[in-house]
C-alpha cells in the first residue's frame, strides 16, 4: 500500500515537518482465532487495528513502523456491553469510547467509568477510539485504567494457547508496554460488582477537557455508618503507570468520618500521602513538582465529594 495522504504536522526548530503514514498493508479478519494466527505468523511486523486514533498517530511519528495492520473491525460481538453473574460487567474490547459513555448499563452500574469516558478526548475521538486499543496502548494518561483499577477489573486476553484473565494492575508493565503476548488481543474487560453502596469519582487536570491529562486520579469509598471500610485510590499521567496509591488508602481505610473538623484533616493528610506516592516528571505538559500539587487537589476534592455521596446512599 502506498504512502496514504493522512500526515500529521509538529514544529522542529524554525521547520514545519510533514509526516505521513508509512507504507503498509492491511488484511481484515473476521474472528478472534483469525487474528491471533495473523499475529502468530507474522510476530512483530503486525498490529491490531481498530480504532486506529493512537496506532496510526504513533505510525506517523515512527514510533511503532508495522508492515501489516490487522483490522478486526468485522470480528462479531467484541463490541458488546452486558452483565454476567459471575463476572460482573463484561465490556467488549471493541466498544466504543462514546458507547461506552452513552451505555445506560455502565452509567447505572459504573457511572465512574461513564464518566472516564467522557473526559477521553473530542466527540470525534470517542467516536473512533475503543475500550481495547486504550488499554493496549499502555499509556501512563490512560483515561480509563485509573478508575478501572478501584474496580478491581481485569483484562481478558486470547492468543493460540487459549485465553487467560489479567488483573488490570498487571496488564499494564512500563510506558507502552503491556502484559499482552505477540499473539494475544484483548477480547473483554470483566469489572466486578463494586460494594453496594460504594462511591466513586474520576477527576483529571489537563489545560483543556479533551487533552491528555497532567494528573488524573480516581477515588472509591465504601462507608459503613460513619466508618471508612473500604477506599481505593488509583493515580494516572503521574508515574511510568497508573497505580494504586496504597499507602495513602492505608490511612483512611478503618477510621471514622464524623462530619466534624477532623474529618478535613483526614482527607488533607491522605491527599498528601497520595501525591508522595506519585512519581511524575517533567515533560512538555507540566513540571513534576506542580503535578504533585495537583494529585493532591484532585484526591482531596474526590474524598470531600465521594464521602459526601456515601452519607446520601449514592452508587458508584
């Protein structure tokens, strides 16, 4: 295929500079074992194709040069959303950003990830990009993984030997990197049933609400009365990968929220433990130590509200 006329412009020194896609072929498969044999054959020369809004980006920019994009586009049911009982929530690889943002299911059962969803780029995008190629790009901005990461979910993964359920917290290995083998692709997310009860929230700083995040960080709270039993806290753009801050879930989980002045010396020192726990840098779109500030702004807004919503009996 020659080089097709999609280029992408940025500025080097005084000079504009024009890249186009590189030269690839493209072959349409039609089932998941299709596609894990495509990838199989023909190891790291191919990638999946879906979406295509950060595989293609990266192609203009030659950080990743395929010489065969598989698209599965056609391959049925990935795109579906439905409830299990044993699984929880099963959202298809393919679904779409927007879909997923739309899905009366997800925003009555996980409104959090509804609410990931929306914050993920222009209307264009979400239009475009998938639930599949988000996780597998890896990226350490991924809108959805920090919320996905305080619901406990899991990446299921299919290749020639046959399938296996990743726990999102291992999936995602270094910037770009995941757990997924040559001749693996991501079929489902499985997302648990939260606590009943239990309240959540995602939250990003960003110069823009369709830019890649500086800072994201989501929060679910599980009260009991007035007694913390449970809190997650999951930190995104913020470390080589989003994590979940432990050691600032470690102080509030297990203590009393009264309602009165302690409690806001509470949620201060967690936010402060919380972006201790960060580890950003410097980069193009913030320095590390304004990252910081900015975890524990949006940690502390997250709790004020969540905590909030736990005492008027509101869902995730």
């Amino acid at each position: 295929m020659p080089d097709l006329a999609i280029s992408v412009c940025f500025q080097s020194g005084r000079k504009a500079v024009l890249l186009g896609l590189p030269e690839f072929d493209m072959v349409f498969s039609s089932t998941v074992e299709e596609t894990c044999s495509l990838l199989s054959r023909h190891g790291e020369s191919a990638k999946v194709f879906a979406g295509g809004t950060d595989l293609l980006t990266n192609m203009k920019l030659r950080r990743v040069v395929p010489r065969l994009l598989i698209n599965i586009k056609r391959v049925p049911d990935l795109d579906q959303i439905h409830e299990d009982a044993e699984a929880g929530l099963r959202i298809g690889a393919l679904a779409r950003i927007q879909s997923i943002k739309d899905s009366p299911l997800i925003v009555k059962r996980l409104p959090v990830v509804s609410q990931a969803a929306g914050m993920l780029g222009t209307t264009q995008i979400r239009h475009l990009g998938t639930l599949g190629g988000n996780l597998a790009n890896a990226s350490p901005s991924a809108e959805f993984v920090p919320p996905l990461l305080t619901l406990d979910a899991a990446v299921k993964c299919v290749g020639c030997r046959g399938e296996r359920l990743v726990p999102l917290d291992k999936f995602l290995v270094a910037p770009g990197e995941s757990a997924l083998q040559p001749d693996e692709v991501i079929t489902e997310v499985h997302v648990p049933e939260p606590p009943s009860g239990a309240q959540g929230i995602y939250l990003k700083h960003s110069f823009r609400r369709m830019d890649v995040s500086m800072a994201g960080a989501a929060v679910l709270v599980f009260l009991d009365g007035d007694c913390c039993r449970d809190i997650r806290i999951a930190l995104g753009a913020v470390a080589p990968i989003p994590f979940r801050a432990r050691k600032a879930e470690a102080v509030l989980r297990g203590k009393r929220l009264t309602g009165d002045r302690l409690d806001g010396e509470l949620v201060e020192e967690v936010a402060r433990v919380a972006a201790a726990e960060a580890l950003p840098i410097d980069d193009i779109r913030g320095y590390a130590s304004y990252r910081r500030k900015a975890v524990a702004l949006l940690v502390k807004h997250e709790l004020e509200q969540v905590t909030a919503g736990a005492r008027l009996g509101l869902g995730v």
